[in-house]
C-alpha cells in the first residue's frame, strides 16, 4: 500500500474536521501519515491514524520529514500551504493542493504550478472565481457529510453547549459588542429557562467573553470556557446533547460533521446570507438538521425548520433587500432570492477518485 502524507497547519475546528474526513477516505486505499503542529497536531494524535510533528514554517524541517517517509510515497497532500509544495518538487515527489471553503485569492493560483493536482473544496458554483478556476483545469470538489473523529461519540443527555465567536466573527462588530452581548444573554437565560435541568457549557473567545462572565460568572449551571484547544473543544463538544453556535462556517460544519443536532443563533442585525445558504447544502437525512433563532420575532427564539423553502420564508422575514445585498458578496455576486436554491455544486466526486485520477501521470 502506498503512502501519502497529509500536512495538517494549524486551524480552526471546522477545517480539522474536514480534512479528517478526507484522510477516513483516503486510509482506504493509501497509508497515512499525517505531518502537523499545534493544536492540530494534539487533534490528529488522538485519532488512529499515525501523526508525526512537523512544523509548518520550517522548509528544512518539511523537506526532512518527506525524505524520512519518501520511500514508496504516492503523494504529499498540502491542505493552504505552498511550503509542502516547494519541498515536495525539489525531492520529485508528486504534489496535491487543497483549498478548503472556496477562500481562495487569486494570487493562490501562482502555487498551480507547483501542485500536480489542485482541488478547491467548494460549495458554490457559477461565480466568476469558479469559472476562472475551471478554465485552467482546477477540479471542484463538494462536500461529504459524515461522522468523522473517534473521540466524539455518545452524549449526554443533560448538557448543552453553547458556542460563541468573539469579535472577529462573521456577525458582529466592536460597535455591536453590548447589543450583541444583551441579546447572548437574552438568549442564554431563556435556553435555561426552557432547559431547567441541563447544563449549559459555553465557549467564547475576545471581548464576548468578558462581558458574559460578568452575567454568568456565579451561575454553577452554567461554565464559561475562553480560547480552549481545539482538543478541548471536541471533548466538550462529545458531551453535549444540543450544540448552538452563532453562525460561522466552521463552527457550524463542526457541530454537523460531529453528527450534533446543531442550531444557529441569528442577532437582529446579522445578515450573512451567503453562510446561510451554504449549509443548505448539508440539509438531508443523513445530518443533524439546522434550527434558526431569531431575536426579534414573537418570542426571543423563533424556530425555522430546515429546507431551502424555509430559509427562502426565514430571508422574507427580514427588513433587507437580499438583491441590493448580494452585490456586495464576495463568494457569489449573482443570486438572489429568486435563485438561492441554483447556487450548489450538483458534483458526487469524491477525495478518493479525483486523488486516484492523478495515479498514472507524470511527476511535475
């Protein structure tokens, strides 16, 4: 069996997840070994798959690490990190280059010539990004949902976890901290009162955590964790019944892939939609569905079935114009309302077939 060695930086939740599900995949053709640092490393060490230290900035250190394993190796996977690309062709070894969430600029596309096989990891289509991309030969690859690492397993009945981004999140801003702050605590209080016997463990980071340990700080029921170890994190993610999350991706995508039912938490003033319509792609039987609250409404939390029909009533429901808005986004500049549903990958590739697609071409 040959090798392939996965190179794992240091990022969030999310993106650990997503490429543990690649690595599942892959084990069962490939030998793994897994090349990473930090907390990402710690994540990794404690699934089965072997994981050596390496650091990410390091060019000696890499280039030593893929020499030591060279000896039948079918590739090197860089997940966003060109450094595994340029040591990788100096020792003639085949390269594949991964983007994840489709954050990709277009300066990333100088590394193409480094990368015998370069996959974007995507859940748009028809931007002109994408179309880009496909001209020069980059192969599209849609998410796969399943449950992913060993240590998150059964959960407990009786407890709630409650994740909150801090001030770079992808719905607030400083000027929104104490607005946004009074409507976590609204929204914390009122989980509580609808859930008088569960425990609630909240994990914040940045200036949020501050103000909610002023409110919360003496209730025994309620624990406040601040910038943990993405370790940690899953730990208390395993032990958790419901998971709610404000609504950025990876957060999000770690709650489903960790098969949790997930929720999200929506402020008055967030208007996020393209993150919104990318978990619609997730929506089907085989995942936790997605609940949407929202302040504003005829309670403090009104809840939204999944389904693109009910995110298209939930889009209603808001004073914006979603058409004026979308001029502005980033990922996706065309759609609308009218064709939010037409927005997703129809692709069933998988990381195994497009990898094995390169197994018979010439080295760079």
């Amino acid at each position: 069996m040959k090798t392939i060695i996965c190179e794992a930086i240091p990022f969030g939740y999310g993106p650990a997840a997503i490429l543990y599900s690649f690595i599942k995949e892959l084990s069962k053709e490939f030998n793994i070994i897994i090349a990473s640092s930090g907390s990402t490393f710690n994540f990794f060490k404690e699934s089965h798959f072997k994981t050596v230290f390496c650091s990410s900035y390091d060019q000696r250190e890499i280039k030593e690490t893929i020499q030591k394993y060279q000896e039948n190796l079918f590739a090197v996977l860089s997940v966003e990190n060109e450094r595994f690309l340029y040591a990788a062709k100096e020792l003639s070894v085949r390269t594949i280059y991964i983007d994840l969430f489709e954050f990709i600029w277009d300066t990333t596309l100088e590394y193409m010539p480094y990368a015998d096989l370069y996959v974007v990891y995507t859940l748009f289509e028809n931007t002109e990004k994408i179309k880009r991309l496909q001209d020069k030969g980059v192969l599209l690859l849609s998410p796969k949902v399943e449950k992913l690492h060993p240590m998150v397993s059964t959960s407990k009945d009786k407890k709630l976890l409650v994740h909150i981004g801090g001030l770079n999140s992808s719905c607030i801003t400083s000027s929104h901290l104490c607005n946004y702050s009074n409507f976590l605590s609204l929204f914390i209080r009122e989980l509580k009162n609808l859930n008088p016997e569960n425990e609630i463990d909240i994990v914040t980071s940045g200036e949020v955590y501050y103000c909610l340990k002023k409110l919360f700080d003496n209730h025994q029921e309620i624990k406040l964790y601040h910038d943990i170890p993405h370790g940690d994190f899953l730990r208390i993610l395993s032990e958790c019944s419901n998971y709610y999350t404000t609504p950025g991706i990876t957060s999000t995508l770690t709650g489903i892939f960790n098969q949790k039912k997930t929720h999200l938490i929506l402020p008055a003033n967030y208007t996020q939609f393209e993150q919104l319509s990318m978990f619609k792609r997730f929506f089907n039987n085989d995942t936790p569905s997605i609940d949407y609250y929202k302040e504003g409404f005829a309670s403090t939390m009104v809840k939204e079935k999944e389904g693109i029909e009910q995110i298209e009533k939930f889009f209603s429901k808001l004073d914006i114009d979603i058409k004026d808005y979308a001029k502005n986004v980033m990922c996706n500049p065309f759609y609308t309302k009218k064709n939010l549903s037409d927005i997703f990958i129809k692709r069933e590739n998988s990381i195994l077939s497009v990898i094995k697609s390169v197994e018979n071409t010439n080295v760079l």
